[in-house]
C-alpha cells in the first residue's frame, strides 16, 4: 500500500510542477482551463439566472411563480402568471432592461383573473354552469 501512496503522490507533485511551469500560475491555469466564450456574449443560463435576480428584485413574490425557458442562445420565454397588468408591464419592462436589445423576449406572461381558462373542477366566477 505504502510504494501505491508514494508513487501516486510523486506523480502528482511531478504533474503540479510541469503544469505551474506550463501556465505560471493558478490563474492563468484556471483561465487556460475555462471555456472560452465570444466577447461580451452571455450564455443562456448566465441570462436566465440574471434575469431571474432582476425580476426578483422588480416583483418581489410575484416572481416566485414566473419561468424563464431559454430556446435558444438569443431567444428567452417569460412563462407564469402574475396578479395584474400593471405587474406583467412592469416583468416586461426589467426583462427587457436586462436583455438589452440583441437578445429576443417572448411574452408567455398571463394574468389572473383575465387569462384564466374555465376547468369543469375550478370554473371562472360569473360564466354559467352547466348540468
């Protein structure tokens, strides 16, 4: 067991010295190693966690109901239902603030008690039942 250990950590502090010669630092090793993206550009699920903060902050609980769904690396859709008009205008408007204008936003926002569908479980107030 003991030649297993020895050996095992020769190679590794053998490997650490070639790599820290190779790259001269942590950082720029973790920088050699990092996924190299477009300058600029934000991955969807960079957009859709910053987005998901930012309405957080705007809605306060109402963003606890709403879904971002990113479909493609330019395109997000904003799903979920919202209390009024005024909240879904104002989930709108930050969305866009965050997005800015190269990344395209698709509206899938409903409002309660204007966008509900009549279930035979839960109708809508005020539409008539049948027998």
């Amino acid at each position: 067991m003991t030649p297993v250990l020895l050996t095992g950590a020769a190679l590794g502090l053998a490997t650490g010295f070639l790599l820290g010669e190779l790259f001269g630092s942590p950082k720029e090793l973790a920088r050699a190693i990092r996924p190299r993206k477009a300058a600029g550009r934000r991955t969807p699920f960079e957009l859709t966690t910053e987005l998901q903060a930012a309405l957080a902050r705007a809605l306060g609980p109402d963003a606890q109901t709403l879904e971002l769904a990113p479909v493609s690396k330019t395109t997000i859709e904003l799903h979920g239902w919202v209390t009024s008009r005024r909240t879904r205008a104002k989930a709108l408007r930050t969305a866009r603030e965050v997005l800015g204008s190269d990344i395209r936003l698709v509206d899938c926002l409903l409002v309660w008690g204007e966008d509900d569908a009549p279930t035979g479980e839960f109708p809508i107030a005020g539409e008539r039942e049948t027998a």
